[in-house]
C-alpha cells in the first residue's frame, strides 16, 4: 500500500513534494481512451497510482480510480499495472456519459 503524506492537491501522489499543485489541468473533452478497472483483480497496490503523471488516481479506500475531470487518458496507469487490472477503453465506447 502507498503510504500517505499530506498532499496539496487531493489525489497527489505520495512521492511528490511539490509546493504548487502539478499538472491539474482539467482535460477537457480531448482524452481517447480512459482506464478502466476491473476490482477483481486489484489488490490496491498503489502502483497506478505512482506512475499517474498528473497523479489523477483516486484513492477509494481499497482500490484506485482515475479522475476523469484530469486523467489523460494516456495508458501508462495500465501499462504499469501489475495485475493487468486497468484496461484503455476508447471514449466513444461510453457515448455522452462524461
Ligand atoms: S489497478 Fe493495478 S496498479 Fe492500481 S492499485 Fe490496482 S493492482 Fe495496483
Ligand atoms: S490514463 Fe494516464 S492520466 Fe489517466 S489515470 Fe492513467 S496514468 Fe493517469
């Protein structure tokens, strides 16, 4: 499990020591693809977590979840996985659901 520091920017990641909130440019409509997760296969390890580059991953108590107002959609939470429990699914695959 990752271990907690107090963060600036709630879904930080536990290694920054940032003084200003990093890269919480809200997204926009422009991702492609998004991550999503299947539950059975996490086992909360934080590693998604770690490697988020804007650090949008939030914490839900036993598993991760993109916050989709900042994720990129740029995959690397699912290539690092190691359980294989996040998948890339293409945007038009949710239609208007936001
Ligand atoms: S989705 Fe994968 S990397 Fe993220 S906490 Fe679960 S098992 Fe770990
Ligand atoms: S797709 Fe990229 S930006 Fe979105 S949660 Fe995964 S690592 Fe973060």
């Amino acid at each position: 499990m990752v271990i907690k520091h107090k963060n600036i920017f709630e879904t930080e990641s536990c290694w920054s020591n940032a003084d200003k909130q990093m890269l919480c440019l809200d997204t926009g409509g422009w991702r492609t693809e998004r991550p999503v997760l299947d539950q059975t296969k996490c086992n909360y390890c934080g590693l998604c977590c770690l490697y988020c580059p804007p650090q949008c991953m939030l914490d839900k108590g036993d598993h991760y979840e993109a916050n989709l107002a900042f994720c990129k959609g740029c995959g690397i939470c699912a290539h690092e996985c190691p359980r294989g429990a996040l998948t890339m699914v293409p945007e038009g695959e949710f239609g208007n659901e936001g």
